[in-house]
C-alpha cells in the first residue's frame, strides 16, 4: 500500500507538472496573440470601460451560484447520518472554499473538515463528503459543457479537436466516484475503516436518489455561475451580450475552465481558467457570435476581472462568517469517535 500511495503522488506530480508546461504553453500564445490584436487596432479597437455595479453583481451571482453545492453538501452529510446546522455548514463551506488557493488544494479538505467537526460530525464522514460535493460539483460542469458543445458549438469544434473529448474525460473522471457502489469500494480500498469503524455502515446510506438531487442542484448553481460571467461581460462594455440566447456560450466557457482549473491542481486553477476562457469565450463567442474586434485581448480581459470579483465575494463572505462559531467549537479530543450518530436522518 505505502509503495502503491507513493507511486500515486509520483505521477500525480508529473501530471501536474505536463499540465502546467502545455498551460504555459498556452498562456504565451494567447497573451501573444492578444497582444497583437491590441497592437494591431490602434485606436480602432473595442473602447473597455468598467461599471462597477456589475462587478457587484457578478460577485452576487457567484456567491450564489455555489450555494446550491453547499445545500448539496449538507444534505450529503445528513443523508450520512451526521448532525450538522445549515448555518455551520455554509460557515463551513465558503471559508473552506479558500484553501483552493493553496498548491494540492488539500487545504479545502482540511478546512471543510476542521471547521465542521464535533461531537454531530465525524471528521471521516465530512472529508468523504467533501470529495462527494467537488467531484459532483466538476461532473455536472463537464457534462452541461459538452451539452452545450453538441448542440449550440459543434461548427466551432474543428478549431480546437481537443475539447470534446477533454471534456468527456473530465466527466468520466469526475462522476464515477460519486456513483454510491463506487464510492464505497473506494473508501474500502482506502483503509477508512481502520480509522472509522462505522463508515462502511454510513456509506449504506449513499444512494443515487441523493447523487440525482445533488445533480438538480448544482446545475441550478453552474447557471448562476454563467450569468455571473455575463455580468463581468457587462462591466467591461462588451456590446451585444445577452444572458439568454447567449447563456450556452457562458456555461460552457465557465464549465470547462473551472472544471479544467480545479483538475490542474494549479492554486486557483490560475492560468488554466484564463487560456480556456480565452478560447471558448475569445474564438467561439466574441468572434464567432459577437463579432467584436480584439476577440482575444477582450476574453483574457474578461477572464481577469472575473477572477478578481470571485475571489473578492468569497474574501468578504468568508470574512462575515469568520466570527461566527467561535466558542461553540468542541475540542476534538473531548469528543469520543463511538459517540458519533449512527442514525441515518431520513
């Protein structure tokens, strides 16, 4: 086992390291080739300016757009018999959601757990359910990305070949250890049992009706993250946009990028995001569709200040909830592992 972990990590880290060569890669073709299209348009070009109440809005829109995933979350934990209260579950949620900043974004793990855990929450049951929560989170991105691939983008494919079937293995990656007789071989295979007796009896509980709601759910919150893409679209002047007719473009353009993002294991999925973005929004939609000049310059603009309003409503949410909870928190070793729920919530 200890021979199979370290192997594991070993081409974890060469993946990470191939990912971040062919992003680089990728990076310095697109800042290049915006660069010529600024050089080119002179004074000619699209005239940017910034509204910032629809960064206010995009920050809005953000922050619930990833609220379904903590619903999701918390039904998840109650469906595993755990205890815990909305309240310090979102708590739980938004502050945790920070560690992927972090290289490995173990950190969001290690949060989300540390920050739920008591004598209504087993730390084992709160980590697995996290992985549940992201890997749901992911497939539903990819899936409604290669919807919207298929059926509004197709034409648009031949340019880049890779994207389809990128996106159809980041699915199949995602989503087959959320599926409950998977996840639980996984966990068996993991050992947890050693180190919480009654898991195997909790995972008894995970059951595709939950996985089905939790699709609903976080397909409700990836719409709401393409509309806050829209918004920053309407905070840098981009003319023609509509969130309607034009909705495919932002879900897919927000799908692939953070999905491919997150899987990069870059913090922030930094420069991931934007190289994609500047693709599905730059090729497929701002020149394509909207016929703007500069289409790449406009999309790594666009990219940009969608980073900074996500990571300034997740900086001020997690700061409200911060002070929230203090004092309430019961020291891990008070709580004996046997004291645990073992009653499945229906």
């Amino acid at each position: 086992m200890t021979n199979l972990w370290s192997r594991a990590k070993q081409f974890k880290r060469l993946i990470s390291m191939v990912v971040i060569v062919v992003v680089s890669w990728g990076i310095y073709r697109t800042v290049d080739h915006a660069w010529e299209q600024l050089s080119a348009s002179g004074t000619n070009g699209l005239e940017w300016k910034l509204h910032p109440i629809w960064l206010v809005v995009s920050g809005l829109l953000y922050l619930l757009g990833v609220l379904p995933m903590a619903i999701f979350w918390h039904l998840s934990l109650r469906a595993l018999g755990q205890h815990p209260k909305l309240g310090e579950t979102l708590r739980a949620f938004y502050i945790g959601g920070l560690g992927k900043y972090v290289p490995g974004k173990v950190l969001v793990v290690v949060l989300r757990t540390s920050l739920l855990r008591s004598e209504r929450v087993s730390a084992t049951v709160a980590a697995i359910s996290v992985f549940l929560e992201t890997l749901t989170m992911m497939a539903v991105g990819a899936f409604l990305a290669i919807l919207m691939m298929v059926f509004w983008m197709w034409d648009h494919l031949s340019s880049h070949p890779y994207l389809f079937p990128l996106a159809v293995a980041l699915l199949m990656v995602s989503a087959l250890p959320t599926l409950p007789p998977i996840c639980r071989y996984l966990v068996s295979r993991l050992g947890v049992e050693k180190m919480d007796r009654q898991i195997h009896t909790q995972l008894g509980e995970l059951r595709f009706p939950l996985i089905l709601s939790g699709w609903c759910l976080v397909s409700v919150g990836w719409v709401l993250l393409a509309l806050s893409l829209w918004a920053v679209l309407e905070a840098i002047n981009i003319p023609g946009t509509d969130p309607i007719a034009h909705l495919p473009y932002f879900l897919a353009a927000v799908g692939m990028a953070v999905v491919v993002g997150f899987l990069s294991m870059i913090p922030g999925g930094a420069g991931v995001r934007e190289y994609l973005l500047s693709i599905l929004l730059g090729t497929f939609y701002f020149e394509a569709v909207l016929h703007i000049p500069m289409p790449q310059a406009s999309a790594l603009a666009a990219a940009v200040v969608l980073r900074l309003a996500w990571l300034i409503a997740e900086l001020i949410l997690a700061g409200v909830f911060l002070p929230f909870g203090r004092g309430s928190r019961i020291a891990v070793t008070e709580v004996p592992e046997n004291n645990l729920p073992t009653e499945p919530v229906n």
